[in-house]
C-alpha cells in the first residue's frame, strides 16, 4: 500500500480534540479529561522525556481511515469511514507518538466506549492499517478473543470493510469461502491478518497487532496475557483492546479499566518516572460519568460515555427509548446503564433497582426493635464463605414498616486476604460493626450458633427458616448442647418454595413497606441478586449467575417465606429439634 496519501492535512486533529476536551467544549468523562491533558503535559514536557509528537505521522494514519477504509453495515454501507474527534485522538496518539528509541510509543490501548459508538470499525481499521501500512515486514494481525465465534465477529468486521474498498480488495488475498473467510493476505509484505483464541490450543503467535474485542466478556487475562508474550520480538507491536463496560469487578477488564484510569490520571498530574502509575507505554481512553450523573435523570451526561453522539451515533431518539424501556422495566435498569452510559454495574440482570433498595434505607438500631415480633432466615455456608441471619420485623402499633435486621459472619483467619482476593471490603465491615468474623479459617458453626441464641433471646422471634441442606450439623450441636431456639423448620431452595417468598419480599420493597438499616453487606449481597424463573414463572434467586455473595438476600427472603407460611399443626418443644 502506498503510503501517500490523496489529499494533504495540516491540522493536527488529536491534540484539537484535547484542546476542547480539556476546555468544556466537547463533553468528556473524567478519564478522558485526563487522557487529554496527559496529551498536553506530553507535548509540553516531551523533549526532555524523550518523546516525539510526529504529527505527519499521526495525520497519516487517520487519513489511512478516510482515504482508503470504507464502512459496511446498515446506512453505512459502502461509505468512507469519516474519522470523528474521539477517533482522530485515538488513532493520532497511537501512530503520532514516538519514543526515544524512534519506535512507536504506545504498545498497549484500552478503549471503553458505549454501545455503537464506533470503537469496532476503529479496531478492525487499525488491523487493516497494521497489516498494509505500518511498514512491519511479515506483520502477524490478530483479532483475538477466548472463543473462535468471538474473535470472528470483529474479523468479519474487517473483511467487509475489504471488499467495500477497491483500493484493498485488489490488494489483499482472502483465504475461505464468501461468508467464511479465515486469512487476509497482504503479500507484498508477507503479512497476514487471521483469529485466534484461547480454545485453538495453539501458542506461539508473535503479533505485530492483536485487536481484542469485547474484553468485558474475558473470564481470565489468558488471551491478553498470549498476546503480549508474542509481542516481545516486535519493535512496535500493539495490544489493541476495545469494550463495553462490564459487571464482574473481579474481572481482567476491570483491571485494565482501572488501570487505564489511574495512568491517564498520573500523566494528567505531570507524574515522573518510578512514581506511581507512570506508564509510557499504556494508553487509554475510558468513557465513564462523573460522580454524581445520573443519565436516566439528565440527558446532557450522555455524552460523555458517547463520544459520537453529537455526531447522530446511536442518535438521542435510540438513547431515549433504551431509558424509557429500563423505567418500566427494572432488570433491564443495568443492562442500559452499562451498555449505554458506561457505568459498571454487580449484575447483569440485577433482581431490584438501586433506586428501590436504596428509597427504603432507613437509620435504625437493634434497640428499637427489642421485643418484637420477628422471624428468621438462616444462609449457613460450610467453609469459608459469608454466613447470614436475617430477622424480618413485623409492623406494630407505633410502627407500620416491616423491617429487617442482618447478621453476617466470616471467618477470622485471612480475613484481610479475603478482602484483597475478592475485592470486597470485608476489614472495614468488620471494623464498623457490620460484619461479625468466628475464630479460625472456616465458619464456626458452634460460634454462631451461640450468636443465634443471643439474637433470639432478644426478639420475639416466631420461628427460623433455613437451607435444609446445610443444617445437619447445626441441628446436631442444638441437641447435644440443648440449646433452647424457637422452632427450625426447612425451608426449599428451589422455584416452587423460593418463588412466593421473593413475590412478596419484593412487593413489601416496591410499595414502599419494607425499611432495612443501610447494612453496607446487605446492600452489596443486594446488588449482586440476579434471578432465574422457571417454565411456570416462578422466581428464586441464582447463586449460581451472581457475581458476588448473595446470601443476605437468600436468608431475608427465607425470612418472608416464614412469615406468611400456615402456622404449623404443633410445633416441636424447645429444645428438643425433631425435623
């Protein structure tokens, strides 16, 4: 491919848009606001660094995108692929830097961007550019991704834009059927552009780009980390990372997320080398809200996780039905808070809305609820993980609320692991009073057991409900320390005992009947909350899809379960547990 270009441009487009980024012009998120005057500090400070703004070189990519690329899909079909600002900063910053050694700067790219805002056809173009114009003899381009069907998606991508360009199609080799293509081929070069994933088993690609799709969906860091090890022997290879904002915050996206955010940060801070966060080679441009944004409430926030919107990309009259579609439907709330406007979320299919667990937040102790009448739900975890009680207060005369009160235990032992592992603040809980811990490394079951009975000698608690499977042992230490608890009684886990309880769990929540005390691991076992229905429509919660602990929520709907069950014919003595 030639590397003239067929028309001349003088304007250096990426440091403009940082320009008006950074100026309040163009709406930007606070990550990017960084990433823009990380770009500034750079041109600033580059000289004594070592660094090298090219600016022909970074006009010379992008006008690659708009001489020579073309778009395919829907009312793009066929047309040239017109660089807008957020892409123009990309794509110059990537190809417009150098380092000292001469060779390209960046080696990494992360991109966060909402749902259909360009950031696909952005990376196949640069596959595309890799492959015939960044003057890599032999260039190996990827589009990697865990699973072939995922890796073929943006490759097919990158194929149409092939044929919808004459200038490519006479000058690349497709290997495949129409429709099944698996190779591009530049032989000029020597160089290829194929998938790869982690199930091919193969290892041993020295990529001189991997373009790595939908990185949210990544369960483990293994294809990244395949990449980056090929990368060694090339001079400037490139790790090309596009995705949607996720929901597992223990996941290889969220650490790039982070990642990205805290090196953008640094670089806007002027930060030097050996300090924190300073990374030369890593560029980011993390769409994200400000503090405070609430897009179902304000509109002029969308923006800044849809950097093409004032361009008609997706378009305001899309964003709007996607919000009025998740009003009247709450598990839909998080899926176009993540997909839309760039905000992480627990779940994907959250079981409540934030904005009803959190209306029902009400400041209220124990002592408050002394001597009322209650019933329990008991979530007992058998090694290490969270143990719950949670007790379900009814309404009184000086009260008309329901209202719930939540215990839950951790082990001692590794408890500051744990937290760091999981990423979950367990040690502050603990510190302030909300979670409890029981000596050793696995959940003492005899400890709680004694904490049951404190509990329940200071309500009036009606009856216990709790995992049938899961209680053999407890019931066995009841007995043989003769211990006096109100009655136990089983209570299933699948949809047809789980499925009235959550009915009404959640009724008392919407109608606004139901307080709790802002319990910070209730509220995050809340968060997490995702459910499955049967044929039926029938509902439980699945601890299987949620991507934290879910227990609290499990043991307080047990609790409801017990409280609008049919009083039993007798009920066993105290004392003496017969089940």
């Amino acid at each position: 491919m030639s590397k003239k270009r067929s028309r001349k441009s003088t304007s250096d487009r990426a440091t403009t848009y940082a320009k008006q980024v950074v100026a309040g012009k163009i709406a930007a998120g606070p990550h990017v606001r960084d990433a823009c005057k990380r770009h500034l500090h750079d041109l600033a400070t580059a000289k004594e660094r070592g660094l090298e703004w090219s600016l022909e070189l970074a006009q010379r990519a992008i006008g690659y995108f708009e001489d020579v690329l073309r778009l395919n899909g829907g009312q793009f079909e066929g047309k040239p692929f017109v660089v807008l600002p957020w892409q123009a900063f990309i794509i110059g910053s990537l190809f417009g830097w150098l380092g000292a050694d001469g060779y390209r700067r960046f080696r990494t790219c992360y991109t966060e961007t909402a749902k259909g805002s360009g950031k696909s056809p952005l990376a196949g173009g640069v596959g595309l550019y890799g492959l015939t114009s960044d003057g890599e003899p032999r260039a190996e381009i990827y589009a990697a991704a865990t699973k072939k069907d995922q890796a073929q998606i943006l490759f097919r991508d990158a194929v149409a834009m092939v044929d919808q360009s004459p200038l490519l199609a006479e000058r690349l080799e497709k290997s495949g059927a129409p429709g099944r293509e698996f190779n591009l081929a530049h032989l000029q070069s020597g160089s290829f552009f194929r998938t790869v994933s982690a199930d091919d088993g193969q290892s041993g690609p020295r990529p001189h780009m991997a373009l790595l799709d939908e990185i949210h969906e990544h369960k483990t860091g293994t294809v990244v980390n395949m990449m980056r090890a090929g990368t060694k022997s090339r001079t400037q290879a490139l790790i090309f990372m596009i995705t949607n904002s996720g929901t597992n915050k223990q996941s290889i996206c969220w650490e790039y997320h982070e990642y990205g955010a805290k090196v953008c940060a640094a670089g806007a801070a002027g930060a030097m080398p050996g300090e924190p966060y300073y990374d030369d080679s890593f560029f980011a441009f993390v769409c994200s809200l400000d503090e405070g944004d609430d897009p179902f409430q304000d509109e002029r926030c969308w923006a800044k996780a849809n950097p093409s919107l004032e361009h008609g990309i997706p378009g305001m009259k899309y964003l709007r039905e996607q919000v009025t579609e998740a009003r009247g439907m709450p598990s839909k709330e998080a899926t176009v808070r993540r997909l839309n406007f760039c905000q992480w979320v627990e779940s994907a299919s959250p079981w409540i809305s934030a904005d009803v667990w959190l209306g029902a937040r009400d400041a209220y102790t124990a002592e408050r609820l002394r001597g009322r009448r209650c019933y329990a739900g008991l979530d007992l975890s058998s090694t290490q993980d969270l143990t719950s009680l949670v007790l379900l207060f009814e309404p009184d005369d000086s009260d008309e609320h329901w209202r719930l009160l939540s215990y839950f235990w951790l082990p001692a032992e590794g408890l500051a692991d744990k937290a760091e592992r999981d990423r979950v603040p367990y040690t502050t809980w603990h510190d302030k009073g909300w979670l409890e811990t029981t000596p050793g490394r696995a959940i003492s079951k005899m400890f709680v057991l004694h904490r049951l009975v404190e509990v329940a000698d200071q309500f009036d608690l009606q009856g216990l409900a709790y995992d049938r499977w899961r209680i053999e042992d407890l019931k066995q230490m009841i007995e043989d320390e003769g211990l006096s608890l109100p009655p136990l009684s089983p209570f299933g886990q699948g949809f047809k005992d789980m499925g009235p309880a959550l009915d009404e769990f959640e009724r008392l929540l919407i109608n606004g009947q139901l307080k709790h005390n802002g319990n910070p691991v209730m509220t995050w076992c809340a968060a997490n909350a995702i459910t499955a229905q049967d044929p039926a429509g029938n509902r439980k919660v699945a601890k299987d899809k949620a991507t934290g602990r879910v227990d609290g929520i499990v043991a307080a709907i047990m609790a409801t379960g017990k409280s609008i069950a049919p009083p039993p014919e007798a009920e066993p003595e105290v004392g003496i547990i017969l089940l």
